[in-house]
C-alpha cells in the first residue's frame, strides 16, 4: 500500500502534463510570457510540485500562479529599483 509521501512521489501521467501545460498557457496568455522564460520555467516547476501535492484544482492552480508571477515581477521591480538607487549612491 502507497503511504501519503510516495504517492507524490509517482510520476506524471500524460493526462496530468496536458493539465498542467493547459493552466501553463493561460498563464502565459494572460501575461504576455513566451513559454521559455526564466518566469515561465519556474512557474511550470511550482505548477508541477503544487500537483505532487495534491493541488489538482485549476482554479487554484492558476491563482497560485497568477500570485507568483505578480510576486516576480514585484520581486524584479523592487531589485531594479534598489540597483538604481545603489548607483546614484556611487556617483
């Protein structure tokens, strides 16, 4: 009998992979992405661990998504913001 950790640990079916690829380009859609940037790959990777998890719902899935693309892109702003301060600092 499977306990609760290795059933995570079981691979993807292809029903899972279409799944998660379908939320992936909505992500994607949404935001005006290509599906091979830095963003995108580490949304995919968060999708896939989220689903080993047990989070199967699309709606949740693309929320969380949503919430972590939004969170980057904050995370960039804020980091390109200081770089500026940091080289008026210098001058």
């Amino acid at each position: 009998m499977f306990d609760a950790q290795s059933i995570h640990l079981k691979a993807l079916d292809s029903a899972d992979l279409d799944r998660l690829q379908g939320v992936l380009n909505m992500i994607c859609r949404e935001s005006g992405q290509p599906l091979r940037t830095p963003a995108t790959q580490e949304i995919a990777a968060l999708l896939i661990r989220l689903y080993r998890h047990g989070v199967t719902d699309e709606d949740k899935l693309l929320s969380v998504s949503r919430l972590a693309l939004a969170q980057r892109q904050i995370d960039n702003t804020t980091s390109s913001a200081s770089d500026s301060v940091r080289q008026l600092e210098a001058e």
